[in-house]
C-alpha cells in the first residue's frame, strides 16, 4: 500500500515582498512602535505609495534632504 501524498499547500492571495535583514529590522521595530504587525505596516506604506505615485513620492524624498 503507498504511502498518502501531502496535500499541497494552499495557494497565496499576495505578494510577499524579499527585504534585506536591516530593512527587516527597522520594519519590525517601528511597526511594534506603532502596535501593528510587520505586514500591516509595510501594507500601508505600499497602499501610501501607490496612491501618492512615484512622482510625488520622488517629490517629498528630495524635500527631506
């Protein structure tokens, strides 16, 4: 008698992003600042981004400097 096969795993809804261990780090640590999760917040600066654009984004990026 064979052995039963695993079932496969469930299919993934999102995207989920590769990020240095650094980048990592400092998402962790300011999403426990705020009280949220890691992927909560890095959803939110996603939907941020996308709903500024890029060009807005370049915009406040050179502001800060």
């Amino acid at each position: 008698m064979p052995a039963p096969f695993a079932a496969p795993p469930a299919p993934r809804q999102g995207a989920e992003p590769r990020i240095d261990l650094a980048l990592g780090l400092q998402v962790a640590r300011a999403a426990k600042a705020v009280g949220v999760t890691p992927d909560a917040l890095v959803e939110d600066a996603v939907r941020l981004y996308l709903e500024l654009g890029p060009g807005e984004v370049a915009r406040l990026r050179s502001g800060r400097a």
